[in-house]
C-alpha cells in the first residue's frame, strides 16, 4: 500500500454518495464506491426509468438508450437519439467530520439508427460521473497539544462509451448486447492543516488513471399481452489503474500500477399494464461485492450488493402529463467495522411530456433518499437528486399512447 494511504488510514472515512464510514478510532478504509470513483457501475440516468425505480427497470418507450438492458434498443426504429443527466446535493450529518461538501453530476447521452431492414438496431453512446467538488475535514489534536485539521478532497470522474446492438425476434422477444470502453481520473488530495505555527503542514496527491473494457447482454419477452420480463447481465470489468503519487518531500514522489476487479451483476425486471394508462413496475439486481478485488479495500468488510424496487405510472386517457412514482431499497455491498450492513432508501415522482408531433419527449424526476443513521452508524446522508431527460425522433404516434 503506498504511502499516502497508510498515512490517511489514520482518518474517518466518508462517502459522497455511498457511504462507508470509520470511527475516528479505527485504521481508514475508504469507500470502494463514492471516495475513488470506482466500484460502481454508472447509473443510467433517463429520467422517466429513475422515475419508475432506477437501473433495475426495463421500462418500454424509453428508446432503449438510456437504460441497462441493451435489448431495450430494439423498440427504436428509426434514427434515435437520447439525452439525460442528474444532479445530487448530499445533506451530510456526522458525530465524527468537521464539514462535508459533496457535488456530483452524471450525465448520458446515445445515438441509435437501424441496421437490417428494422430488425437490427445499434447505438453508441456515452455516460459519465463527476464529482466536481467534493471535501471533508477532520479536527485532531497532537500528543503536544497542538491542533490540526485533517482535509481530504477529491475531483475528477469515470466515463464509459457504451456500443449496442439488439435484435427483435419478433412479437415474444428481444434481445442484445453491449461492450463498453470505461476510462477515468480521479485526483485525491489530502492536507494535515496545523492551526499553530510550531509545525508545518504537510499535503500529498494522488492521481489514478483507470481503463477498462466492459461487455454486457440483456433479453426482453412479452409472455402476453401487457406483460414485459426482462433480464439483463453485465459481465465483470477487470480495470488497469495507473498511480501517481507526489508528496510534500518530493524525494517521496512513486508512480506504479495496480488492477481493480468489479463483479459481475445481474438484473430482472418486468412490467404489468394493468389497465388502459396504468402499468406496474418491478425489478431486482445482485452482485456478489466479495469477489471485489484491488484498492486495498478489507476483504472482510465486503457483501453482496442488492437492489429492489416497485413503480408505477398513470397516464390519464388523452393527457400528455403521465404521473409516476417509486421506491427503492439498496443494500450496500459493504459494512461498517463492526459489521452492521449500510442501506439506502429513496423514493421518486416524476412525469414528461410528449411532443404534439409524437416523434420525442421531455422527462423530470425528483428522487430523495437517505442513508444511515447518526444514532446508529454516526454518520447520516441525505440526497436530493434532480433528473432531466429528452429523447427524440422514434415513432410516438398515437397507437403508442397506451404504453407511454
């Protein structure tokens, strides 16, 4: 482990949008997911898919672009295009840090055009996390006495270029596939701030330069009429990571090479319209975090990763405003020290609006969420996530309004 790390292993750690936190007490040990920017997959962010519960829904009409599942992109016939993002502000409230600031944006957008006579469909596309601004501090005092503040920061992001394509097997099927080239830089950054001037401060700065090659394959069916199932898998990425590090003794400054492997994950979702402008969702995903391997992270910390959520929307009959609304729980794929398991817990609205022309709409969703408890865990955090989404030049002509 270099030495930047053990330095800081002295601290508590925090997430910005998943949380894994140590007593002040304890050896640190970060966060696989919000401190490093690595260990979760990026979320697709369409709008009206968050609306309805996030990733783990295979949600018709939503071109296919913007979600999981590449068979999705079958029910795109025509030249497409999908554009969406989201912003999250963390309310963080801790016994342990000093200040928390976190601000994180995601970002996606993809292009689709039919291959073979309206069988095949392909996109490429691109998605992307950034933390822009993201700190906290730790207040500790010397075996002197003296008093020091111990900052750590972070900026940079992961980004992904997914290329897709999917088959429709007719009326019963869809199914496709995906290979994704995932590249990053994260800069860590942390800084012991004397408040005396007995000591000097002393900072230090690491660069991590990751790249990857993702493949994934997903299937669709309507077993009857009304009824979509949905199945998708993304195979394990298996990152390069190249480290650079430099210190306040530059005599100190290393750069070497380590390797981070991410699980595979699998996902099932389906849809029921249960009456004319009323259709239920669900979905479930698990990933087995404990075969997680790289970045030091303690094996013994790591569990399996599980989501699950229930949607639904309404569309009044002619009305072009459809209301929708979810909910979600997570298990996280790791624990706190003492081996309590870390959950988060989010609810969503939301709705669009479709286009006089029928050929593209405009989607919003507002999801709150919380986790952890500062009773329980010492550390609590609250996200309000802002969703936009817009897609365009598919088909929605009036025979589709039933399943918008």
């Amino acid at each position: 482990m270099s030495a930047v790390i053990a330095r800081f292993l002295r601290a508590t750690a925090a997430a910005a949008c998943l949380v894994a936190l140590l007593p002040a007490r304890a050896l640190r040990a970060e966060s696989i997911f919000g401190m490093n920017l690595l260990g979760e997959r990026v979320e697709a962010v369409d709008a009206r898919v968050a609306a309805l519960g996030g990733f783990v829904q295979v949600v018709d009409d939503s071109l296919g672009l913007l979600q999981y599942n590449p068979a999705m992109l079958a029910f795109s016939k025509r030249v497409s295009f999908g554009a969406a993002g989201y912003v999250t502000r963390d309310d963080n409230q801790s016994q342990d840090l000093e200040r928390v600031v976190v601000g994180t944006k995601f970002s996606a957008f993809a292009f689709a055009f039919p291959l073979f006579k309206r069988t095949l469909t392909a996109s490429v596309g691109y998605r992307g996390r950034y933390d822009p601004d993201f700190d906290f501090g730790i207040a500790g005092e010397t075996s002197t006495g003296e008093d020091y503040t111990d900052i750590y920061e972070r900026s940079g992001g992961t980004w992904g270029v997914p290329i897709s394509i999917a088959a429709d097997l007719g009326r019963y099927a869809k199914v496709g596939g995906t290979i994704s080239l995932e590249r990053g830089t994260i800069e860590d950054r942390w800084l012991v701030d004397f408040q005396g001037g007995n000591t000097a401060d002393a900072s230090s700065t690491q660069i991590r330069e990751v790249s990857a090659t993702g493949f994934g394959g997903g299937l669709v069916v309507r077993p009857v009429a009304g009824v979509s199932v949905g199945v998708a898998y993304e195979g394990e990425i298996d990152y390069d990571v190249a480290v650079t590090e430099s210190f306040t003794n530059a005599s100190a400054d290393t750069s070497y090479s380590e390797t981070m492997l991410q699980p595979a994950r699998w996902t099932v979702s389906a849809s029921w319209r249960v009456a004319r402008g009323f259709t239920l969702y669900g979905g479930a995903s698990m990933s087995d975090f404990t075969k997680f391997e790289g970045l030091d992270f303690p094996s013994d910390r790591l569990t399996e990763e599980r989501v699950a959520s229930f949607g639904l929307e309404y569309r009044i009959r002619g009305a072009r405003l459809p209301i929708r609304a979810s909910a979600r729980y997570e298990k996280l794929p790791y624990t706190l020290p003492a081996g309590e398991e870390i959950t988060r817990v989010s609810f969503a609205l939301g709705s669009g609006l479709l286009f006089r022309t029928g050929r593209g709409k405009l989607d919003a969703a507002l999801q709150f969420g919380k986790m952890g408890s500062v009773g329980t865990n010492t550390y609590e955090d609250r996200q309000v996530r802002f969703y936009v989404s817009i897609t365009g030049s598919e088909n929605w002509a009036t025979k589709r309004e039933g399943r918008y």
